[in-house]
C-alpha cells in the first residue's frame, strides 16, 4: 500500500496523528498489529495490547480527537481467521465472548467508537450489552453490517500480515452478488443496538450504500478500502491518471450514493485537496 506504514506507539504515532489533526482531519480508525498471535486472538482484549496502548497515548496528546477502535480478530489470530475456530470453522458464539471482552478493554484504554468487522451474527448486541454492563453507555457502536467477502481488501490483508492461514472468509462475510442480505444485514444490526453502520467495500458497491441510506436513518459510512486505494495509486505513478481529481471524484459518488461519512487511506490528501477547493 503505497504511502501506508505500520506504526510503533511512540514518537512515530504522535506525528502521524499531528500531521492527521494539521489536515483539518477529526477523527482516526485504529487497527492493531501484535507482536504475537496465537488461536484465540488474545492480545485484541489485553491491557497492554497495541491498540490499548495507542489509545492511551493518543488520549493523552490529543483529548479531543475522536479514536474509533476496529474490533476484530483477524489481525491478532494466528490462523487468520475473524474468530476462533472450531473443527475447521469459525464458532460464532464463542467469538462473541472474545468480542465482548474486547470491546471493554478498548473501551477503558479511550476508545470513543467501537467498530466490530467480524461479521458475527449477534455480535453488536453481545457487545452492546458487554459496554453497557461494564459502565460504558457512553460508547458508540459501528458496525460494520455489511461487509462483503471482497478480493479488494488483499493489499490491506498483506500489510497487518491477516489473510487467513486457510479457507477463506465467505462463511461469514457476504456474497458480492446479493443486496438483499445487505438490508437485512443492516436491519438487524440496528435492530440490536448499532450507532452507525458501514457499508464495505465502497466503490464497486455504491448501489449497496444506496440501498442502506434509503432503509435507515442511522449515520452511514463507505468504507474506501486498500484494493480501491492502491489502484488509484499504481495508476498515478504510472502516469495515467490525474490523483488528486480521481481521489475527490471517487469520495464524492460515495457521498452521492448515501454516505454520511467514509473511512478512506486517501485522508490526508483528501483533506488538504478540499480545503484548497473551499478556498477558490
């Protein structure tokens, strides 16, 4: 992903963070990479897990930055996978309770947003009432409620080293080809408590954004995500299209098609491209 760095929580997170709030940039989706993984995912819900101690630290520095936390097991697992798994699959039930206590510890260490991606059933009312039985009513849930199983998240899966060790994600994420699990997928999620909803990926799926907006009136975001990105980026370098127009052009059909907010690596330069526009 070009222009994409993994981050150790010191100096090189504060002025990643300074340039990100320079930009006019209000808020920050954090994922985490740990130093080891095993079956369980178990650094994702402990005190001195990487997002914890990022999120701590950026508390401090920038008290009023709003800090949403992914909340997943892909990235901590060492077989890759968005739970744990059982007999060669995952068990939805079990992954809810390491969900849960997930969402807690993030939720203590200063997370504003908690942004399940798992695509667990039940896993926003399993988190709802973990937060809310630990004195965390304040928090905001974002579910992801309709993610797809997509060949545009690859650069994302090489760069926190997740792609899973064997199988594939179709059990639990979506099928490209339907729309309609996508309205069911966000009803239930805002049935059960969710804030916020995301659609992902964005591009290829705008008529799903679409969709959503016109059955919720909860915020909406589009999630931009790494394939999406790097395309853009491999076509700049190579000359054949102009970056900063195809970067505003794209954010703005997601806008258009519904979106509230989007989730995008292209952030930085976004930000500055409209501010210069707001100007002129």
């Amino acid at each position: 992903m070009p222009d994409v760095f993994q981050l150790s929580v010191d100096e090189s997170l504060d002025r990643e963070v300074d340039r990100v709030r320079s930009a006019g940039i209000q808020a920050v989706l954090l994922f985490g990479i740990p130093a080891e993984k095993d079956e369980l995912g178990s650094e994702n819900y402990s005190e001195a897990g990487i997002v914890q101690q990022a999120l701590r630290r950026l508390r401090k520095r920038h008290p009023d930055l709003l800090c949403i936390s992914d909340l997943c097991c892909c990235e901590y697992t060492s077989h890759g996978h968005c739970g744990v798994v059982r007999n060669g699959s995952v068990d939805n039930d079990v992954t809810l309770e390491i969900l849960s206590r997930a969402a807690v510890s993030h939720a203590e260490a200063g997370a504003d947003i908690i942004a399940p991606s798992g695509m667990m059933d039940g896993m926003v009312a399993a988190i709802r009432s973990s937060l809310d039985g630990a004195g965390h009513t304040d928090r905001a849930i974002l579910s992801y409620a309709v993610k797809y199983a997509s060949a545009f998240y690859g650069p994302f899966r090489e760069a926190a080293q997740s792609a899973p060790a064997f199988g594939d994600r179709r059990e639990y994420q979506m099928d490209p080809a339907n729309v309609r699990e996508a309205v069911l997928e966000a009803a239930l999620d805002e049935s059960e408590g969710a804030d916020l909803l995301m659609v992902k990926p964005a591009l290829a799926y705008l008529d799903v954004v679409r969709a959503v907006r016109e059955r919720t009136q909860l915020p909406l975001l589009a999630y931009n995500v790494s394939g999406e990105y790097s395309m853009v980026k491999a076509a700049a370098r190579q000359g054949w299209i102009d970056e900063d127009k195809v970067v505003i052009e794209a954010l703005t059909g997601m806008r258009r098609a519904g979106a509230d907010a989007i989730i995008t690596y292209h952030a930085k330069v976004a930000a500055v491209r409209l501010s210069e526009l707001a100007g002129t």
